[in-house]
C-alpha cells in the first residue's frame, strides 16, 4: 500500500483519535509511572514534529513523532491501527521521521518502548534499531526497552550522545 506520511497538527480528529487508541492500548498494560508518552500538549511543543500516515483514501491510519531534543532525538507515540498493520505504514513513518532528524543533523536516533510490544520491537530491530540502555533523563525501568539506530547522513558529532 501507498501512503501518504506528512507533518501535520495534532489538533484534528484524526491526530486525536490516533494518540487515544495508543492510549488506551497501553493503559492495561503498564502503570502510569511507566508510560512516557507525550501528551497532547506535550505533541504541540515547538521541537516535536508529529506525523500522519494516510492511506490511499486519505484516512489517517498511523502517528508518530520525533522530538528533536538538544543532545538527541528521540521517537515518540508510534502507532499504527491494527486493520492496517504489516501494510508500510510504521515503515513510511520511520524513514520520514528518521528524515527530519538527518536534516536537522542528528546522527542516532533514539526510541523507549514497553517490554510487552513484541512486535513493535521486532520491527524496530528490523528497521535497524538496537537495544541499548536507558538514555537522557529515563531511569532503569524493568517495563522499558531502549533502542538506538545509527543514522546515514546524519553527523554524530553535531548531538551529543545521551
């Protein structure tokens, strides 16, 4: 399938419903100390920049974001509806997200996810990601995984490694 993967605003149905179906798939899965999503708000700040994936039709069918944080960047809010997962979305998402942090000269770029996505998991180490520890301002957390991936055309100098 074709999609359609572009910076849009969060403030829309589409964006809403997205980061609520996340939401909701995560809260019965982890407590809340343990869930670092970024919220709505948290979504709308000046170095995030939040993506849609739409599909052939023009629906949106997937979200993610990249915060672009001073010592690195970090994926955020993946996810893509079940009906359409295996399809490229999550791909399209990440090489367009990996794309913005290139540009803006981010060498790695950085992920936590829940140890119960199986299959996010698997993909992100399909898509060449790495486990890795905790980095930034995250602590040790027997629910989390760390990821990093490399990324080409990006410089490592220009971001320091967290």
């Amino acid at each position: 399938m074709t999609w359609r993967v572009a910076v849009e605003p969060v403030d829309q149905p589409e964006a809403v419903a997205l980061v609520g179906e996340l939401d909701a798939h995560l809260e019965p899965l982890y407590p809340p100390e343990s869930r670092y999503g970024l919220t709505l708000d948290g979504l709308r700040a000046p170095h995030v920049r939040f993506v849609l994936a739409r599909d052939a039709s023009g629906v949106a069918q997937a979200c993610g974001a990249v915060a672009l944080l001073p010592q690195f960047a970090e994926l955020k809010r993946m996810y893509v509806r079940p009906s359409v997962r295996g399809q490229g979305a999550a791909d399209a998402m990440v090489r367009f997200l990996e794309g913005i942090a290139v540009a803006r000269g981010y060498g790695t770029l950085y992920l936590e996810t829940g140890v119960l996505q199986h299959a996010a998991m698997a993909f992100y180490e399909r898509v060449g990601f790495r486990r890795r520890g905790a980095f930034g301002s995250y602590g040790e957390d027997p629910t989390s995984v760390f990821m990093e991936k490399p990324l080409a055309g990006g410089s490592s100098e220009s971001r320091g490694a967290p």
